[in-house]
C-alpha cells in the first residue's frame, strides 16, 4: 500500500486493541468524574458513543469549551514580507497531532515540552488531528487549541478518522456512521451538536476503510450535505481516499472517481485534501475540474507529507507555486509538528520552526537558500487578527519555565496552555537599518506577562527598525499606544514606538519611550489622540542612538493600543471547588467553576492559591468559567487552602478576587518524593519527549536522556527541605538493557541558585537498575550528574526517575 496519511498517523498514534473506548469516552461516569479533581481531556468517540454524548451529562465538556469568537482578519498585499508570497490566492491548512487520541489535555498541562505553534499568518485551517482503531474514530479539539486559533483568526476542524483493516479498521464502524434514523443522520446532527458546542468550526473526514460500494460512498456524501443543511457555519473538509465507487484508491487529484465528494454538482464538502503524490498536470487538471464544478481551485489543499522528513520534504513547489503566477491551489500540510517532536530541547524547536515557515534566514523577506524548501512565506502572504481594539500582547507563546503578571514571578515551573497564547508578532523578523541590525527574538528568561517577552539585543551602530504587526486599528480622541519596556539599567532606552497609517503604509511615525527610572518593567503610555480619524496599518519599534551602543539589550512585556482608560472588571462571582482528587496527602488537583463577571469584557480569569505567610501562587488561567488545576502543594501543616480567582480585561485590568477553599486530611505524612512534578531542568535532552520532566513524573515508562558531553539534571524542590535519602531508576527499570544502566554518578544540593553545590553522593561502578542513597542532609535545589552514562561506551544517559525522599 502506498504511504498516505494513515500510515503516517500509525507511526505517531498507538493504536492498543480495546474492546471499548476508554473510560472518558463513555456515558455515564458523570457522577463518578464531578465528585473528584481529575483531569479531563479533549472528547473522542466511536460512532455508536458519540450518540449517548450529552454535554449536560459530561463532567468533562466545560473543560473542552472554547468562547474565544473566530477573529476577522485581513492582508495588505502592500505590507507583504516576501516580494514572491501572493495574498487572497492559495490558502494553507495544517493537519497537526499535538498527542495521541486519548492524551489531549482540555486546559494545558504543567510541561513547557508542548507544540505551541506561532505561526498562525500563514495559515487559514488546522485539523485537530488523530483518531485510531483503539482510542476512537472521531476526535474533537480541546478548548485550547480553538483559543488560540480564534485568536488568529484560523478555523480549527475536528477529525473523523476511519483506518484500513491492516490498522483495526471495521466496516461496521464507517456503516454505524451513515446511520439513518427516518431522514435524518443521527452521527451527523452529533457533529453538528458537539462543533457548536465546543466552539469550533468544522470536520476532516479520512475514510480508508476498505470494502465500501457505490451505496455506502452515496450515504457518506448524502451525510456531509445533510450536516452541512442542519449547521450551515459547520464546515466539512473531505480527505482523498474513497472513491464513488466505495473503495479506498487515492487519486492524488480532483477527477471523476472522487469529485462528486465537491459537488454532485451541489456542493458536498466545503474543500477536499488531495493525497500526496500529485503531479504538475494532475494539479491543473484538478484546477480545470474544480472551476467545472463552479467552484474554486483554492477549495483543494494539494497535500505535502512532512512527519518524517520536515523541510527535508522534496516538494514540487514550482507546481503548485509557480512564480509569478496565481497559486494553481492550495496547500495541506501534514503534521508540520514534526518541528517539535525531532527537536532536542526549545532552542532547537524554535529554530527548527522558523526554518520551515520563514527559511532559513530567520526573514521572511530573504528565502533565498540552496534547499528547495524556501519556507512557506515565500509563497503565502502573511494575514492578520489585528483588526479590533483593544489590542493588547506580552509575546506570551503559550509556554514557558515559569509565570510572572504584571512583571512579578508568581508561579516557577514549566507550563503550557495556548488559551493564554498572545497574537505574536506577524513579522518574524523584519529588520532595516543602514548599519549593524538588532536581533530580535522571543525570550524565555524574563516576562511581563506569561512565560516569554520580545528581546532586542546586538550591536547599534544606526538606526533600526523592526516590524513587528500589520494591523487595521482605527484610532479615536482617546487611543493610547501603551509599551512595557525593560533596560540592563537606569537610562534612555534608545527606543521609539513606530506607527504607520493605511493612507501611506509603509512610511512611519515614531514615538519617543524616553528614559527608564531604573531595571524593572516600566511602562510608557503614548497618546494618539493627533492621528484621530486614521486607522493604523503597521506597529513596529524604531532603536536609535546618538553613539554605538555596542551591547545594546531591551525587553518588551507589553505592547497595547486601546481607547480611554484600562477597564477593570467586576470579579467572578462564587467559586465553587466541584471535585478534588488527593494525589498524595500533600498534594491535591481540583475542578473549580465560577459564575462570569456581571461586567466587563473579560479575555480570561487568573487563578491563584493564598499561602500561609499572605503570599500568592500562581495555579493557572483559562478564558473558561471551569478550570482544572492540575497541582495544589500542601503548606506545611495547613488544614485549609484559599482559592482566589480573578477576572482580567482584554485591556489587562484586574478585578478583585472571588474566593473559596479546600481542605486537607488531618494526616500530615513524614515522608514523601519531594522531587514528583517539581520542576526540573538539564544540560540537554536527546528528543523533545526525553525532558527532565520526565525523570520526575512518577513513572519509569519515560526517562530523561542526554547526549551532550555535560549530562545533568536539577531539581528545584520549591523551598529547603530535609532530605533522608536519594533513588535513582536507571535505564534497565524501565525496561531497557542493563548495559545501558548508569556506571558513574554524583548527586549534590544546596540551598539556593547563588549557593555553591555541596557533593552527597558519589558513585562508582554501579550495575543495578535501581540504587538508594540514604543521607541526612537540607537542601532546595538537587543535581545529578551523570559522568559515565553506561557499562559499555554507549554515550547517552538513561535516567528513568530521580527521586527525593524526606520531608
């Protein structure tokens, strides 16, 4: 069989043999899943379950809804970065699988190792992609996802998966979907129930299942333009597998055997995805026969196969792009995650990233390069959700090591949910000067608000400018400019806030952010009230000195342009713990819901934890009303924990706080692994899936690696603590050979980052799979070292758990 898009899905998914779906699938289990705190997760069916799925009776559908509204957008083909990139022609859509069907986390999850994808100006869709014989067929996004498409003005698709016989594909399964309950498709009216509900905009249906005929294929197109008629802004998008004839024979093209899944001649889906090996006539004929059917050429999306290889993909882009001529369709990306899951770390992913959507020059401007792949912003105009005000970012990527708001650090750890991703900047990087250029870029070490914020950083010789966002905001008498700038120290910041109006769109307007008072987050407010009546086309930052500034360094938190002044909400009203789920006696999760804010435009509510000394720990953050908090930490011997939770405008005015509490057992234990979920970091890791959170997650079946000739791994145990002794699980716990079983180590501690390390355990020439170290010692921060990763000279470390007992 040729590769197609479910053998490449195979690779990634694992499709474990069930008799029935798990646990979460099912009806049910409501009673059982809203008295505890457990974790909830994206929905997925099979086609007989997805008709008991009742949002009223599914603890976790709250979770999964998104009210983030599809954000308008718009391109100036004159603001374009890349002369050759064409606007309003080919579009993009991205199939991406962000984990297996079961693993989909509703609200984010405490591991910054996540595909927090950025790129969203060159992309119109993306499919929630998964599905599979053992988990289920049919897999909705979680609310997360939707967010931050929304956001971008992306529509984000669902998908209905239905895998050949070689990967537990039934027949019965595509046949209980076609069901027909007098005239009307019962699995279609739950599609359409379940997109509206959850708040995303349509379906990717990939039938391979062999062993179909002329009745079942007509029943498939009768059910799409029947889910279309009963949810008319539900989209369907249709994968090119089944023929009209029922059978699974890809065509790699729009032709007889399959357009009727376009239009017979009424339309049937709203756009197909053509299988892989198309040709440069197969895509003009496609074009030809979309255009004979009244409809466009752009409603195909030729896809390109990129899980294995990325940008190392040949593609036959001239075919498909040919310069200087109108794009002959569109382009359906295959699980361009591959970014993430082949990278070693979040350098890498970043870099790895950039390559494939801007080339390999990090400006979307000059793709010139050698490879064949030129990054996808040679051909594809950049769009923009700057359309509306407020408009407020803190180039918050959507994950990070750690959370600060409003430039304070309240919580440490790593994280992601892309519900609290920012629009980032549509230029990733635009840079012109006469002289030396900056060099911008999105920083992890320090934040405004979230985990990331914009850096400058280089040598400025001349003056600089950086595009940052095409834009369509209006400006009335009270438009404010709002930027949060930081500087190594007290002084001028060398740095202007640069405006440019629709009337002339690339000439700029600078103004002046003057001097900072000293080295934290400042902020500069710049009153637009002159240019009332224009409407602002782009949004960048002009950096001029009158001397070389040979080390120059600022960081952006914040950058807002909103009317009148910054609203404060009202608070939420009564949270309410809804379940809890004791972890260990010192460590809870909950589900906690509130009722909206009576006023107020709210873009999402923070959630915090008041500790015993009358100090704040950040918990998490959701555009929700329902939020899961995936890790409460007992306090010493607090029998009770304060909740609070506030309300954040879409100007980032904070309301008060509405709170509630939970309380803990009278049984404070006297040992515990203080080093379970805490955060952890490494000189390296060999894969994005063998982080440091790995080795502290409870669970031999993962493992930290490393390949560098440095291996270590730290700990941070949130504050000093006694300690009683050390476990570490090598390689062979966790089923591995015993020659990969670590031979020479050290374990050290101290009590703070400017301590020096203090050595308590040092090992030499051990075999066993599993060693215990008892000490008697304090300490906050712990490191292994890894000095000989193994029996043989096999040069990776393999620790599968790193664990700290005491108290």
């Amino acid at each position: 069989m040729r590769r197609n898009v479910l053998l490449a899905l195979a690779t990634a998914l694992t499709a474990t043999a069930l008799t029935a779906p798990p646990a979460h699938a099912l009806p049910g289990k409501s009673a059982e899943a809203a008295a505890t705190g457990s974790q909830p997760y994206a929905s997925y069916w099979y086609p007989d379950t997805i008709l008991n799925w009742n949002p009223a009776t599914d603890p976790d559908a709250r979770f999964n809804r998104s009210t983030t509204p599809l954000q308008p957008r718009v391109s100036d083909p004159a603001l374009k970065a890349n002369a050759g990139a064409r606007a309003g022609e080919g579009r993009v859509a991205s199939l991406v699988s962000f984990a297996p069907t079961s693993g989909n986390p509703s609200q984010g999850a405490l591991d910054p190792n996540y595909y927090a994808f950025g790129y969203w100006q060159y992309v119109d869709k993306l499919v929630f992609w998964g599905g599979s014989a053992g988990e289920g067929l049919i897999l909705a996004p979680n609310a997360t996802v939707i967010d931050a498409a929304h956001r971008n003005g992306v529509k984000v698709y669902g998908t209905v998966f239905f895998p050949p016989g070689v990967y537990g594909g039934e027949l019965k399964w595509v046949n209980d979907f076609v069901q027909k309950s007098g005239e009307s498709f019962p699995v279609a009216d739950k599609l359409v129930e379940v997109a509206k509900y959850y708040g995303f905009d349509g379906w990717f249906i990939n039938q391979e299942t062999e062993g179909g005929d002329a009745a079942l294929a007509t029943s498939m197109r009768d059910l799409v333009k029947y889910a279309r008629a009963k949810g008319p802004d539900v989209d369907f998008m249709w994968y090119d597998a089944m023929t009209e004839n029922g059978q699974v024979s890809w065509q790699n093209a729009l032709t007889p055997a399959n357009d009727a899944f376009l239009s017979d001649p009424d339309p049937v889906s709203n756009s197909m995805f053509l299988n892989f090996w198309w040709s440069a006539a197969g895509l003009d004929a496609s074009r030809s026969a979309a255009k004979a059917l009244g409809r466009s050429e752009y409603d195909l999306y030729s896809g390109i196969d990129t899980e294995s290889n990325g940008y190392n993909t040949n593609v036959s882009w001239d075919a498909l792009f040919p310069p200087g001529q109108p794009h002959v369709t569109s382009l359906g990306l295959y699980r361009p995650e591959w970014t993430w899951k082949s990278s070693t770390g979040r350098d890498d992913f970043y870099a790895k990233d950039a390559r494939y959507w801007i080339g390999a020059n990090g400006d979307p401007s000059d793709t010139t390069t050698t490879s064949s792949w030129k990054g996808l912003s040679s051909y594809i105009a950049e769009s923009t959700p700057v359309t509306t005000k407020p408009f407020v970012t803190g180039f918050n990527t959507g994950h990070g090591d750690f959370y600060n708001v409003a430039g304070t650090r309240v919580r440490t750890g790593g994280w992601n949910n892309l519900s609290l991703q920012d629009v980032l900047p549509t230029y990733r990087w635009l840079v012109s000067s006469s002289g030396s250029k900056l060099t911008p870029s999105l920083d992890f070490d320090d934040a405004y608000e979230g985990g990331s914020s914009l850096r400058l950083t280089g040598t400025l010789d001349a003056p600089n400018t950086v595009r940052l966002y095409e834009s369509r905001l209006p400006v009335a008498a009270d438009t404010k400019l709002s930027v949060v700038v930081k500087t190594p120290k007290a002084g001028a910041t060398h740095l202007k806030a640069a405006v440019a109006f629709t009337d002339a769109p690339t000439k700029w307007t600078t103004l002046d952010l003057g001097k900072t008072r000293g080295t934290g987050w400042e902020r500069k407010t710049l009153d637009l009230s002159r240019f009332q009546g224009r409407t602002i086309a782009q949004i960048g930052l002009r950096a001029a000195a009158p001397a070389t500034v040979e080390s120059y360094d600022a960081r952006i938190g914040q950058l807002a342009v909103y009317d009148g002044v910054v609203e404060r909400p009202a608070p939420p009203v009564k949270p309410v713990v809804e379940g809890t789920t004791d972890v260990t006696p010192t460590r809870k999760t909950l589900r906690l819901s509130w009722t909206a804010a009576k006023h107020g435009a709210v873009h999402h509510y923070d959630v915090y934890r008041r500790n015993p000394d009358g100090t704040r720990t950040y918990l998490g953050a959701t555009p929700n009303t329902v939020y899961y908090v995936p890790r409460l930490e007992r306090v010493s011997t607090e029998m009770s924990t304060t909740i609070e939770v506030e309300a954040v405008s879409t100007e980032y005015g904070r309301s008060p706080a509405a709170r509630t509490s939970v309380a803990w057992s009278n049984e404070v234990p006297s040992e515990i692994n203080l080093a379970f979920e805490q955060p952890a970091t490494a000189s390296s890791q060999c894969a994005a899936s063998e982080g440091p959170d790995k080795a502290v997650n409870g669970s031999t079946a993962d493992k930290w690696c490393a390949l560098t000739a440095d291996k270590w791994m730290e700990v941070d145990l949130g504050s000093v603590k006694t300690i009683n002794r050390f476990v570490v699980k090598h390689a062979e716990s966790g089923g591995e050979p015993a020659t990969y079983n670590t031979r020479d180590f050290t374990i050290q501690v101290r009590d703070s980052a400017s301590d020096e390390w203090t050595t308590a355990v040092t090992v030499t020439g051990n075999t066993a799979g599993t060693t215990t170290h008892p000490v008697t010692l304090t300490g906050r921060h712990v490191r292994l070292t890894v000095t000989t990763p193994s029996q043989t000279s096999d040069p990776a470390a393999r620790i599968n758990e790193f664990e700290v007992w005491g108290a």
